[in-house]
C-alpha cells in the first residue's frame, strides 16, 4: 500500500469531509426548523377551528420575514402549510400529534426554539383577536419546545 495518496486525491479529504458534514448538518436542521415552525403555526392557525386568510398571510410572511427562515422557497412552505392545513380537516387530533412530533426535535435549542414561539405569537394575533384556544395551542407549543412559560 503507498504511503502517499495519489495526485488525484484531495490533500485535505479530512477536511473537505467535515465541510460536507456540517453542510448537511445545517441543512437538516434549517428543514427541522422550517418543519417546526409551520407545524407550530397550522397548530395555532387551526386552534380556534378557522384558518383566516390574515393567518395564512401572516405564516407566509413570517417565513420570508425572518432571517432563518427566508432559505425556504415560498412554495415550498405554502404546500407544507397546506398538508398541515388538510391533516386538521381530516382529523384534527392527529393533526394536533402530527404538529407536536415535528416541534419537539428543536426541544432544548434555545435559538431555534424562540424563532418557532416568536411566529406562533405572531399568528395569534394575525387575524385581530386572540382566543382562548390559540392560547391553549401554544401552551402545547411550548411543552413541545421544553420551554416554561415565561421563555
């Protein structure tokens, strides 16, 4: 066996690896974010049993708006709204499950964590009324986050 890699071969294949790992570790957690962050909002946007049309708007620009989030492609988040948003009209308690197993991987990431809260709130006020059950759902959001309710 040579002592000596071929000229072909990267120098610092090492380093190369550990650039393409972290790569795909920042992309898995960029769609563990997105994934979150419009469970989370279907989670609040269905809690008082309507979607309105500020709500849907508010998630959209709530993901272009924010820094983390903006990565996505619009469409991409407008058919996971969706698929969210037609889970709950079949059936709203799986939907309800569906939503908190995709919150719950960003438990104890304290960044990530308050980008999901901080779009939830902004959906609860989308609409211009705050109901009691759009409250309750992110109370779940916040069990699902690790996060007590004063963070």
């Amino acid at each position: 066996m040579p002592k000596t890699a071929p000229n072909s071969f990267p120098r610092r294949t090492a380093d190369i690896d550990r650039a393409e790992v972290m790569d795909a570790l920042m992309e898995l957690r960029g769609t563990m974010l997105m994934d979150a962050t419009i469970a989370a909002c279907a989670l609040i946007a269905h809690a008082d049993g309507d979607v309105s049309p500020a709500e849907r708007a508010r998630v959209m620009s709530t993901m272009r708006g924010d820094k983390l989030l903006s990565m996505f492609e619009h469409a991409e988040v407008r058919a996971a709204f969706d698929a969210h948003a037609s889970a709950f009209s079949d059936d709203p308690a799986e939907a309800i499950e569906t939503a908190l197993r995709a919150i719950m991987p960003l438990a104890g990431r304290r960044q990530e964590s308050h980008v999901v809260l901080q779009a939830c709130l902004l959906i609860t006020a989308a609409d211009g009324r705050i109901d009691q059950r759009e409250l309750d759902a992110i109370g779940l959001v916040r069990e699902a986050l690790g996060l007590s309710a004063g963070q």
